[in-house]
C-alpha cells in the first residue's frame, strides 16, 4: 500500500511539474510559429480528403495511407484551426517528425501564446514513433519523463476516450525520408464503440435548459403566423444572457446557437457538423423563416453554428461552395443566399470569438426588435443563375464584379444594428 501511494505521489509530483514548466517556459507573448492560417477552397478540400482517406476501407479489412510532408501539415492545421488560432509546423528529415506547434490561449496575464515543439521516431525499429524530444518554449525536457507524463495525463483525463479510438486502429507507422505510411485495422466493434462515443455529447445536461426553453416556445407558437428565426433566437439568447458570466458567455451561446440550428435544419445538421444538441422534445414543427424564406434562415443559423464550433473561414468556403455547386447543378448561384451565409458567420463570431463580445451580443439579441436587427434584406440580390450564367456576368469568385457584391453584402452587415451595438 505504501508503495501504490508513493507511485501516486511520484505520479502527481512530475504532472504538477511538467505542466509549471509549460507554462513557465512555453507561454509567450510572441508566437513562434505565425497563428491565422488562411482557407482556401483547395485547402479544405485536399484536407477533408487526406482526413477521409481512411473510410474507403471496410471494417476488418488492413489499409494503409501514405502522407507526404505537405499534407501532414496541410491536415493538421486543419484540425488545429477547428477550435482556435494555432498553427504547427512538420518537417519530415532523417525519418523523424518534427513538429513546432503555437496555439492561441484564453485571455491571461503570463502570455498570448503556448509554444512547443517535439520530434517523433521509430526507435530500435519500433512499429509505432515514440517521443524523441521535447521543448517548452526554450526549455529542453527529457523525452522519457515528457513521455511518462504526458501518457499518464492523457490516461487519467477525458483525453484518453479520444486517444483511444484514434489510436487503436493504428498497427504501424512507418517515416522514411520523404512520407509516413500508416497501416490500420478498424474492426466493426471499434466503430461501433467510437460512433456510441460520439453520441454521447447529445446527453450533456446543460443543454436541456434551451432545449425545454425552445420547446416551449413552439409549444406557444400561433399556427396562423409565420416562425420568425427572430422568434427562436431573441428568447434562447435572454436566457443565455441570464445564465451567464465573463467566464461562461461564449459556451452559453454556443449552447443556444446549436439549439436553434438543430431545429431550423433538422437533418442537414448532421452533414455539415457534430452538433451537440438534439430535437427538442416536441411533436410540432413549424419552419422558421427570414423575409418570408425557408432557406434564409436556414443559411443564417446553419453558418453561424459551423462558425461557432468550427470557425469563420470555414463557414465563409462552405457557403460559396454550396452556391457555386448550385450554380452547377442545383437551384443556381445565389447572392440572397450567400449574404444570409455571411450574416450567419458574422453572428457566430461575435457570440463566440470573446466573452465580452459574447456578454455584449447576449444583450443586443434581447432587446431586438425583429430579425431585420441581425439580418440585412438581400432580396434585391441577384440569384437563381445557372453555371453559364454566373460565369459570363461574373467570371469566378475572385474577380472585380462578384467582389464588388460581396463587399456591398459586408457593408450592409456591418451598417446592421445587432452588429454595431455597444
């Protein structure tokens, strides 16, 4: 028993010391990497097909991928940039993975940004890299104590549920001089375990309060009148403003934005992003409406959750890549669309991107009067135009004629109320 207690002890004094010397010696006020990465359309697709590459292969069936240097780092500031401004570096040389990694922290007194770096490779002809080195900021640490550490903060968070099913597939990883090859195994059972895992985020309770909250407010809905988006959005973000503090605003509004969106968009939430809530329990279901159009709202609410849980860039291609696919074979490109696109992205920043920014929106979005407060009117936009069409009046999206539009969609955002509150 003494013994157990002494590993415990030994255990928690090199966790308690690792994680001073990250901050002692990683946090800085100047990133070592520059943060912002900037989305191309080409970007995030190559990037969704590296991510992607492994369901082409069926359950219980050997597949291996192959990664060059461009896109191990094309695919994991992808992923990083999902949740904030980080950016990492990876460099393939002499069969070893370097990584420089910077990431944007919360609002502190001790620096802006943590800055790491490590190195990965198959020692004595592992199957799978180990750490090699390990630096917080300028501090040179040993790799086995960082490795020791950092294995057993993982197993004993809730880390170790991700770490699992990212890891237990992977059989061998192999880095020679110019690629890494990953061969992998996904049996039924691990698929299964990891689609019940991630479901899972639908229980969480805190979201039962705007769930209840906006069942009850279709629940009092008159039938004879159209659903405003206005109608969902001014109540759940009154009482996101209730429940709130500095410290827990932009979560608060996160919660209400996935709320609403989960019922405007219903099934296509769930091929845009993992959204957290669920339908509320009701059996009534009226569509909301922006200007006395479905798909508005639909734009509005869907760009402003992806903004919220993903980020603004992505929201921004999402949405001129779905009109440019209409364009091509839908209901054609439209700018009425795209301005409720970027409306919605404009929303989910500024609910999200501060908590002073979120305490702030909190309060403009209780005291709106309709939706036209948050919600410029495009309908004088141009729209419903085929792929010839948009191509002969406006070449491509980066050219003179479709900026000057979407500069005139910004302006008129930006001169919206709920936008220039105080």
């Amino acid at each position: 028993m003494k013994t157990l207690l002494r590993i415990l002890m030994l255990l928690l004094s090199a966790l308690v010391i690792l994680c001073a010397m990250l901050v002692f010696f990683g946090v800085s006020n100047e990133p070592d990497i520059a943060v912002g990465w900037t989305l191309t359309r080409d970007d995030i697709a190559r990037a969704k097909k590296i991510l992607h590459e492994g369901s082409k292969t069926k359950p219980d069936e050997i597949g291996t991928i192959e990664l060059t240097q461009p896109d191990l780092n094309l695919a994991a500031n992808y992923l990083l940039n999902r949740y904030s401004k980080s950016a990492v570096k990876i460099e393939i040389k002499n069969n070893v993975l370097r990584f420089i990694v910077t990431m944007t922290l919360p609002r502190n007194s001790l620096g802006h940004y943590l800055n790491i770096s490590f190195r990965l490779g198959n020692e004595d002809n592992s199957e799978l890299p180990g750490l090699t080195k390990f630096k917080a900021g300028k501090l040179l640490l040993p790799a086995k104590f960082a490795a020791f550490v950092i294995d057993n903060i993982i197993r004993h968070t809730s880390l170790n549920d991700y770490f699992i099913l990212a890891t237990r597939p992977i059989k061998t990883v192999k880095i020679d001089q110019q690629k890494i090859s990953i061969t992998y195994y996904s049996s039924r059972e691990t698929l299964i375990q990891a689609r019940n895992f991630l479901t899972q985020s639908a229980d969480n309770p805190k979201l039962e309060v705007y769930k209840q909250k906006l069942a009850e407010i279709i629940a009092q809905h008159d039938p004879e009148w159209r659903l405003s988006l206005a109608d969902l959005l001014k109540p759940l973000f009154e009482l996101a403003y209730q429940r709130s503090t500095l410290e827990n605003a932009i979560e608060e509004n996160k919660m209400a934005i996935m709320t609403v969106n989960d019922y405007v968009n219903k099934k296509e939430t769930k091929k845009i992003l993992s959204s957290p809530a669920s339908m509320p329990a009701t059996d009534m279901h009226y569509s909301a409406f922006l200007y006395k159009r479905i798909d508005l709202a639909q734009h509005f609410i869907g760009s402003a959750a992806i903004t919220a849980s993903v980020n603004g860039q992505i929201a921004k291609v999402v949405g001129e890549e779905k009109e440019l696919r209409d364009a091509h074979s839908g209901s054609g490109f439209s700018f009425i669309d795209l301005a409720a696109d970027k409306a919605g992205t404009r929303f989910g920043e500024m609910a999200t991107s501060s908590p002073e920014k979120a305490r702030m929106i909190q309060k403009a979005m209780s005291g709106i009067k309709d939706y036209s407060d948050f919600m410029p009117d495009p309908r004088d936009l141009p729209e419903h135009m085929d792929e010839a069409e948009f191509k002969q009046r406006y070449q491509s999206v980066d050219s003179p004629a479709y900026q000057e539009i979407s500069k005139l969609i910004d302006t008129r955002i930006a001169a919206t109320p709920i936008y220039n509150a105080n």
